[in-house]
C-alpha cells in the first residue's frame, strides 16, 4: 500500500435522525460536513463528516441495499478522536447540549479524555491519545 496522509481507516454509521447526527457532529463536535448526499424526503444516502485527518461515513437507516441490511439490527458504536484542545472541545460540546459520560479526564496512559454520547446511543470518546500507528 502506498504511503499516504488519507486515513485508510472511515467508520461508517447509520442513523434513524441522519439529519440531526450531522448537526450534533458539526455543531458540538466540531466536524466538518464534506459531502452530504440526500434522496427524497431529506434521507441521507452519504455523507462524509471530516476531524483532523479522519472522516467517519454516515446514512440514514432504512434504506436498501446490502450495507444498510446488514447494519439494520446494529447496535450502538464507540468511536475515539484525537483533538489538540480536549477541554475546549468538552466545553463546546457541552455547550451545544452533547450528553455527556465523563468530563475531561486524566488517563493513567497519558492521554486526556472525555465521552459523549449522541441521540442514537453512539459513544464518542475525544481525547489526546494518538496510536502509534496513527502517525
């Protein structure tokens, strides 16, 4: 594999509200809407939500398809991003009325983090850790 900047790497989630987990990611978390595609009645059928060097892919849920079969039943998903600024993102996130798990926090590993949680039970853990292989 070629060497490259692009993350190989891209959650993809499905939401019942795809529209309102846009606007929580780009409002309290901070991400950046880089491609929305929607179909008829405002469904999502692609977006591409951007942080950093990572993007997480979402849709709405019940449409067809293998990929939106497949993740009918799926449950909820925990997704970690590394921020520089983890007490300003926390009070950003708060702010925008983000349920929040457990504020900015000390990691006994050297990382400082905190977790939200969005409307369709999603956890979003931000923190300063970054993997080893993240470089």
């Amino acid at each position: 594999m070629a060497e490259s900047n692009r993350p190989t790497i891209h959650p993809t989630l499905l939401y019942a509200d795809a529209q309102a987990a846009i606007k929580l990611l780009t409002e309290a978390f901070g991400f950046t809407a880089d491609a929305v595609y929607t179909g008829e009645g405002d469904v999502v059928t692609h977006a591409e939500l951007s942080c950093g060097n990572g993007v997480v892919m979402l849709g709405s849920k019940g449409r067809a398809g293998v990929f939106a079969e497949a993740m009918r039943d799926a449950g909820p998903a925990g997704i970690y991003v590394v921020v520089e600024d983890i007490d300003a993102h926390y009070e950003r996130a708060a702010a925008h009325g983000a349920e929040i798990l457990m504020p900015p926090t000390d990691q006994d590993y050297g990382s400082r983090d905190y977790m939200a949680r969005d409307a369709e039970g999603n956890v979003w853990s931000f923190g300063t850790y970054a993997p080893a292989g993240a470089a």
